[in-house]
C-alpha cells in the first residue's frame, strides 16, 4: 500500500492512499485460491450426497427384497372350503400374480392376506405391486370378492419392482397328477391341497435377466388328507 501527497485547491495538502500493483495481484490469486477452494469442497459435498442418496436407495431396494422374503417364508396353511373343493390352504399363483396368508405383514402384527400383482406403467414397462388386507377370519368367498371389487388395493401397498420389460411366475410344488414335484405356471391350493415349495419371479431388464426366488416352509404331504379329517 502506498501514500500520495495530493495538492487541492485552496492550498490544502491531503494525503491519498492506495495499493500497489503487486498487492492487487495478490489479493486476486487469493481470492481465486479460495473460490477454487470451495467449488472443491461443494463439489465434494454433492458427491458424497449422490453416494448416500444411491446408498439409501439400494438399501430400499434390500430391504424390500428381505421383507418380500420374510412373508413368503411365513406363508400358513390358511384353510378355506369351497362347495366343490372342500378345505384346502389358501393359495393362488398364476402369470398375473400371486396370493397368500401370511404371518408376517409390512405393518402391523396381524396376519394379512397378500396380493403380489404384475400391473403395467405409463411407459408400457411392467412393474410388481405388494398390497395386503388383514385377514381376520374371512372364507374364500370373501378373498375372492376383495380380489375381483378391487378391494384389495385400499389395503397397505408397496412397489417392490418397477420398469421391468417381461415378467414372469413359477412355482416349484407337488404334482398330484404326474406325482412329482415340478415346476408349474399356475399353482392352485384347491387342486394341489398344499402350498409350493418355491416361487420364481423371472424379470427382464433391458437385456440383463434377473430373479426372485422366494421359499415357503410349512408344506407336509400329510396335509391332503385335511378335508378327509375335517369335513363341512
């Protein structure tokens, strides 16, 4: 910094101070250090936030996968009775979906019957949806007619996979006809008299081919003989 004697009208002496050129130029490359500095430090910051948004979102991702798994493993024998089928463990399986007793809801602690439906986006993708209504104690007639009114949907739901280009079911179970366990396209409890053991859930995205396998764990060949036990 540097001092001028300046001489103003009237005679009078002031003195103008000022800064020097050097000093100029090295405010400057100061002022530029600390701006690169915090366009770094920002930088860095959007970064980690990316990284905990993706991490947070992967986590999601798990923790729908665990929970999906943890009310298919505990699927129960939930006998219904028909006219024409009499008692059999509620479960229906087909390329549309898939529906079950469980004891293990999303929310709450009471069992809930579960619809995992294939239902198509906006953009023609396909995507798979979790919906659940407490089941009290209500028959077949009572399943169904939630099913077929849509009642179903006012119930807990949540996305568990979305833009999938193909989605397909299968279900690994005992075959009264061939006596054998096979996988199937649609599995029925009034015909099987028994849940599966398995169900797939093949997806595609783009060109990479992925799956869901979930396991069901209270299955007894000793079960088919409950209608002959416990008649109407």
């Amino acid at each position: 910094m540097f001092s001028v004697p300046v001489l103003c009208t009237g005679g009078e002496r002031r003195t103008v101070s000022g800064y020097t050129l050097i000093e100029v130029i090295v405010a400057m490359a100061i002022l530029s250090a600390m701006l690169l500095l915090g366009g770094m430090a920002l930088n860095q910051g959007l970064k980690q936030y990316q990284g905990l948004v993706e991490k947070g979102l992967c986590f999601w991702d798990y923790a729908q996968n665990i929970w999906t798994d943890k009310s298919f493993h505990s699927t129960i024998d939930y006998y219904v009775h028909t006219n024409t089928g009499g008692w059999f463990p509620y479960f229906r399986g087909n390329q549309e979906g898939v529906s079950f007793v469980t004891l293990a809801p999303f929310a709450g602690d009471q069992p809930v019957v579960v619809w995992i439906r294939k239902e198509k986006t906006e953009d023609g993708k396909e995507k798979l949806v979790y919906y659940e209504l407490p089941v009290y104690a209500k028959s077949y007639r009572d399943l169904e007619e939630d099913f077929a009114s849509g009642a179903y949907r006012r119930g807990r739901s949540i996305k568990i996979l979305d833009g999938a280009d193909r989605i397909q079911f299968e279900f690994y179970g005992y075959n009264v006809r061939d006596e054998e366990h096979k996988w199937r396209r649609i599995f029925e409890g009034v015909e099987t008299l028994q849940l599966p053991l398995l169900v797939r859930i093949d997806y595609m995205k783009g060109n990479e081919k992925k799956m869901f396998m979930y396991a069901i764990h209270v299955n007894s060949q000793m079960k088919r003989g409950y209608a002959d036990r416990y008649e109407q």
